[in-house]
C-alpha cells in the first residue's frame, strides 16, 4: 500500500472520530483469527479502529500495529492511546465509501 501523506492522514481521522473499535488484540496477540477478522473489516468499512486490551506498552502496540499493516497490506492512519486506526482502499471501485483526497486543497 503506498504511504499516506500527513494531510490524507488527517483527512481519515477525522473521518475515524466517530467509528467505534471493530478489531479488538487480546493478551494472545496477533493470532489468524485477529487477522482475518481484521481484513474482513477493511474489505467491508475500508478504515478500521483496533483496540488494544492487553498491550499496554507503546513499543509493543507499534510493534503489532506493524505486523498487522503488513499482514492486512493496509496502512496505519494513526494511533492513539490503546486505539490504531488502519485504512485500506476498496479494490471494488464500486463498493468504495472512501475517497481520499490526492492532493492537498489549496487553503
């Protein structure tokens, strides 16, 4: 997935303020289940809240944060406390409810 850029980044949080967590990492970390769960949220909303509930570590919520973008080919948006928020465009052009903006609006 190509980078986001820090304006397309704000664009999806703000659009995230209102979502609640569909995704939630137990203490068992990032299992098949998690991912799979995960890609079927972003397959249906395209940005999606994860909540940590065991992890409370910083370093240890980015380092699962990583492995979820990777395994999900999705990007990180932002994180925020216990809560990542991740996007991925709808390969459907039809099904897609997002349209991020590609270049920053002149202001």
């Amino acid at each position: 997935m190509d980078m986001l850029k820090g304006y397309q980044k704000k664009y999806l949080k703000g659009l995230a303020h209102v979502l609640k967590p569909t995704v939630f990492v137990g203490q068992k970390g990032v299992v098949p289940s998690v991912v799979k769960a995960l890609d079927e949220a972003l397959d249906q909303h395209e940005l999606v809240k994860i909540k940590f509930i065991e992890f409370k570590e910083k370093g240890q919520k980015k380092e699962l944060v990583h492995v979820l973008e990777k395994e999900s080919v999705s990007a990180l948006v932002g994180m925020i406390g216990h809560v990542a928020i991740l996007y991925r465009r709808q390969k459907d052009p039809d099904k897609r409810k997002i349209e991020v903006p590609v270049r920053k609006p002149s202001e």
